[in-house]
C-alpha cells in the first residue's frame, strides 16, 4: 500500500562529491581567474536551483505517521548527518503534510490526506514540499503524489423520484434522471447505472459533453392506469472500484388516468317480467355496469320514462301503476 517512485534526480546532476570533480577538471584546464568565475557561477546555481527532486506516491486516508519515502536513503545521508545539519521539511502553504522521523530518516504523513478535500476534479493530485538542509543552505525539492482510493459511494442528490406520466404516453418516450456524484477519481467514480423493478420501464444512457453519463428512463411498454396506478423502480449507481460501491435512488412514477374506457353494463339487454299489480317502489332489476377495472366511479342516467333509479347502486324500482 506504499511506494516510493523514483529517487533523486538533481537538476544539477550530482551533489557535493560531484561538484568537486567538476572543479578539479575545471582546475586543470584553467587559471586562478578562470576557476573564481566557475565558482561563482556554481554559487548562484546553488542559491537558484534545488539540489535534487524526491518523488513518492502514497495512497489517501493513511492514518497519521503513515511511511512515505525513505529520505535519508535517497539522499545518501546517513542519520547522524541528518540531525547534525539541521534538516527541516517545510510544506507549501499553511498545513504541514508530512514531516521527517529524526530516528528513521523516512518521511511520513504528519496527519490523513483527504485526496477528494485537496485535488477535487484533478487526476493528478501533488503535494510539494521542500526538505532543507539548514547548516549546508541546501534544500531538495519533494513531490507527493496522493493515490485515490475508492472511499466515497455514488450518491444521488434526492433518495426519492417523483414522476407523473399520462397512461397514454407512448412506449419509446424517455424521461431524464438526475445523475449520481462520486468525488473519487476515474474508475473509482461512477462507471454505470441499473434500473430494475418493473417491465414497463427500461434505461438508457446517454453520454453528455464531457463524458458524462447522463440516466434516462424508457417507457418500454404501454401503461394502464387502470391495471396499476403507481410504478415503484429502483435506480443504481455503480463505480469501477475494487470492491465497487453502489448509491440508489427510488424511482416513483404516477400514472395519470385519462378516459380511455367505455362504462360496459354486465349484460347488453335486460329482459324483467313484471306483474301488472307490482306495488310501487318494488325492485324490478338491478344493472351492474363496469368502467375499465374501475368499479363505481360513474354516474347513472336513465334513458326512459317511467322507472326510477336507485341514487348509486342502479338498482331500477317501479314509480308507479303499470299500465
Ligand atoms: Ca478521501
Ligand atoms: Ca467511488
Ligand atoms: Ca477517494
Ligand atoms: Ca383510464
């Protein structure tokens, strides 16, 4: 769960040992005067350059005093000479990331690296710092490279989604869905989405301008109000970490009844034989009549004269003498 990458490279190439063949070649081929221009030259690189680059890499969240790179060794110096030259880890800006073990020589974390807190929407997420050596004014220049780890869920910003949709839209119309928000990084983000609880609806998804997966959902079959009023459906987020981690939003979808039924009476013709004598208010037949599976929501009117309906249950009673 740790590395290092790469160890020093210097853009002078070299450190103390170097510098001084250098001199000596420069001591052989040239005069006293030659040699004080080099020297000065040397100096003012000295003051405007690091003497070497430390990179290392270390995934987020490590709990404080966590190993990131063996400084002492990249650098080829030993612990006593680490105490002794005064050598100091300075971040830039306000925190202190990390810090050198006097004892061990490595650096390690000074507190948890949150990557989504430091580099939101960047791939490459560096922390520079600078290790100084005090009693050689020297410094190294130390890049941290903080690896995402897949520590967040996609998540959607409401749990709930309420559609209403007319019973009479048609199959093949799609509908947008909010999108799910992961702030880790690459296939640590969200990958893909799922949609499952009901056939009447499938999802598609679309690819927006800037790679974006965009959620819609597809009325795959005709709905009917009257065979079920409401449509419950579960959408699923997923990232591409290992183990990936998943964020759900429930899905609510309304039908919105439109008069698509005829009231249809239980039989088309109702034969009653009556006695001429029936007293008044006798029951002479009860119709039933049906509007789509929906019983009960019409109203009555009769169509001759001479018989009376009951107020809701259509049952049709003698009003009077028959003549
Ligand atoms: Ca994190
Ligand atoms: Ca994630
Ligand atoms: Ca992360
Ligand atoms: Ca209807």
């Amino acid at each position: 769960s740790r590395s290092a990458v790469g160890g020093t490279s210097c853009p002078l190439c070299c450190g103390t040992d170097c510098a001084a063949a250098e001199m000596s070649w420069a001591g052989r081929r040239w005069g006293r005067r030659q040699r004080a221009v080099l020297w000065a030259v040397l100096l003012a690189a000295w003051e405007a350059a690091a003497w070497g680059q430390l990179r290392y890499s270390v995934p987020e969240e490590l709990p404080k005093g966590s190993f990131v790179g063996d400084v002492a060794k990249d650098l080829g110096l030993q612990l006593p000479e680490l105490r002794a030259r005064g050598v100091r880890i300075v971040s830039e800006g306000q925190t202190q990331y990390f810090f050198l073990h006097g004892k061990t020589g490595h650096l390690v974390t000074a507190e948890r690296i949150d990557r989504e807190q430091l580099c939101r929407q960047v791939e490459k997420c560096v922390l520079p710092c600078e290790l100084i050596v005090e009693g050689e004014m020297k410094f190294y220049e130390i890049e941290v490279e903080i690896k995402d780890i897949n520590d967040n869920a996609p998540s959607f910003r409401e749990a709930e989604i309420d559609l209403r949709m007319s019973e009479t839209t048609a199959p093949g119309s799609r509908f947008p869905l909010p999108d799910a928000h992961d702030p880790d990084w690459g296939r640590n983000s969200v990958q893909s989405y799922e949609l499952s609880g009901d056939e009447h609806f499938s999802l598609a998804v679309q690819a927006g301008p800037g790679g974006d997966q965009r959620p819609e959902l597809v009325l795959a079959k005709a709905l009917d109000r009257e065979e079920a009023a409401f449509h419950e459906l579960l959408l699923r987020a997923m990232d591409g970490g290992d183990p990936a981690r998943t964020g759900t939003a429930r899905i609510r979808v309304t039908v919105v009844d439109t008069n698509d039924n005829a009231p249809v009476f239980s039989q088309a013709e109702y034969t009653v034989r009556v006695p001429e004598d029936v007293p008044v208010g006798s029951v002479l037949v009860t119709v039933t009549a049906t509007d789509g599976l929906v019983k009960g929501e019409m109203g009555w009117r009769k169509a001759e004269a001479g018989d009376r309906r009951g107020p809701e249950s259509g049952v049709w009673a003698a009003s009077g003498p028959c003549l």
